[in-house]
C-alpha cells in the first residue's frame, strides 16, 4: 500500500533538493561566466524559500534578501563558490555550501513539512487558474499540483480530464473565458501532452533554457508522494540539465473538450 510520505522523508527531500540546487548552481555558473553569484542563488534557484529565514510558506510574497542571517549564509556560500569555481567538479562546492545552508533548512523542516499553502487554491482537484488579465481577457493561466497525493495525478485517466472540464465550466460561468494555457515542464511530459488536442501540439513553445526557481522547472523533483524524484535527480547530476524544459502553449476550451471526448474521457453533452 502507498503511503504519504513520512517527516524523515521530507528532510531527506529538502536536504536533497538543497543539494541538487547546489550542484545545478555550480554547473550553471560554469557555462554562464558572466552571470553573478548571488543573482543566480536568488533567480534560478528556491533554497532561500527552504530556509527558516523565510517566515512565510512555500511561496513567499515576500522575499528578505536583506535580512542579516540570509546575509551571512549567502556570504559564505559565495566565498566558497569563489574558492571552487575553477575545480573540474561541482562536488567539493556542493559538499561545503550545503553545510552552510543545512542547519536553517532543517530547522525549517517542521513547519515546511506541515505547510500546505502550495495546494491553496486548488478547488477544482489538482488544477487552478488565474483570472484573466485585461490584454486578454478571455484567457485563463493553468496551474498544476498534486492534492491527490500520495497517488499521482496520471493514474486514473479521468481524473485530470475532470479537472480541466470544470476549470472551463468555471472560468466561462465567471470570466466568459475561452482559452488556456499554461508554462509547465508538464509539456515536455508525452503523457501530459496527450490530453491536449492537436492545437496546444501546435502552439507549443521551445523548450525554455532560462532556468528559474519556480516548480515550473523544479517540480519535476518532486514525486507523486511528495518526496524526492531520485531517478530525475540523478539525470541531472549526469548531464547538468534538467530531464524536462518547460514549454508554454494554449488551445481554446472547444478543441479541448472535443479532444477529450474523442479519448472518450468526457461525457458527450456539448455543454459540458
């Protein structure tokens, strides 16, 4: 029987994730020598967040860059990055940064463990969206997470399919919406993909390089129990690349309730 993970799992996935970035971090600066340390510690990558200096949930509204213990640990992590630059491996540098940042994260873990601020919001299963903005107002942007946990969203194929029929029904009913979209590593997914019909195939973007810290790049680290995707991580440490680039794209709710009827995953009412 699967079960949710335990406390000891999810320090062991902060601890992990922490040590991944760590090493990410050491590679990205090696093929982007022109970029500063610190900016690449705040923007391609969430270890801030992971921290007890962070007095808010997974995502912060705010960030305190300037608060004196963040101050302090970003100092030293950064000595010790100018210190192991030029070593043929990220090892050493991952190894010693992490050591810096280990007490805060762990001290952190309690509250982080039983924070469920990264599902709020999602009142129509495992999928949201934003209201429209007012350049394009029929348009809704989807997010994805797992609040079915410690299952994963794939695993029973009407599931999402749901999902996304009553974030439609929603976003027309209050908005007069009638297209989506979303940036997810999702799309890089042959199974995500599969649900969209062949508009959001075509209206798919390039793989986006432009790593950031968010879990549109970083949630593919994160398995259908919460804990550590190992087998992902350690595609990473192989290659230096994240197994999945997000990609953007959007289709209009017609051809996806069209699509989703042909994969006879929906009712065939057509106003629904």
């Amino acid at each position: 029987m699967t079960i949710l993970k335990t406390y000891d799992e999810h320090l062991a996935y902060l601890h992990d994730i922490v040590r991944l970035q760590l090493h990410f971090l050491w590679r990205w600066l090696a093929a982007h020598p022109e970029e500063e340390f610190c900016h690449a510690l705040h923007e391609r990558v969430d270890i801030y967040r992971k921290t007890d200096v962070n007095p808010e949930g997974l995502n912060p509204a705010q960030l305190h860059w300037d608060n004196p213990r963040w101050l302090a640990m970003e100092a030293d992590v950064a000595a010790l990055y100018r210190q192991h630059r030029a070593d043929e491996t990220p090892d050493a540098f991952e190894e010693r940064a992490f050591a810096v940042f280990a007490p805060s994260v762990t001290a952190r873990a309690p509250r982080d463990f039983l924070d469920r601020s990264g599902i709020d919001g999602y009142t129509y299963g495992s999928i949201r969206f934003d209201s429209p903005g007012k350049d394009s107002p029929s348009l809704i942007g989807i997010h994805i997470a797992n609040t079915v946990a410690p299952r994963s969203i794939f695993d029973d194929p009407a599931y999402l399919p749901q999902c996304l029929l009553e974030v439609m029904r929603r976003a027309e009913e209050t908005y007069g919406a009638d297209t989506l979209a979303t940036f997810t590593w999702l799309n890089a997914v042959p199974k995500w993909l599969a649900l969209f019909p062949p508009e959001w195939q075509d209206n798919l973007e390039p793989p986006n390089e432009d790593i950031l810290w968010h879990y549109g790049y970083w949630g593919q680290f994160i398995n259908a129990r919460g804990a550590f995707n190992a087998p992902l991580a350690q595609q990473l440490r192989a290659t230096g690349r994240l197994p999945y680039l997000p990609r953007a794209s959007r289709c209009s709710f017609a051809a996806l309730r069209q699509h989703l009827r042909e994969l006879s995953l929906l009712p065939q009412n057509p106003h629904r």
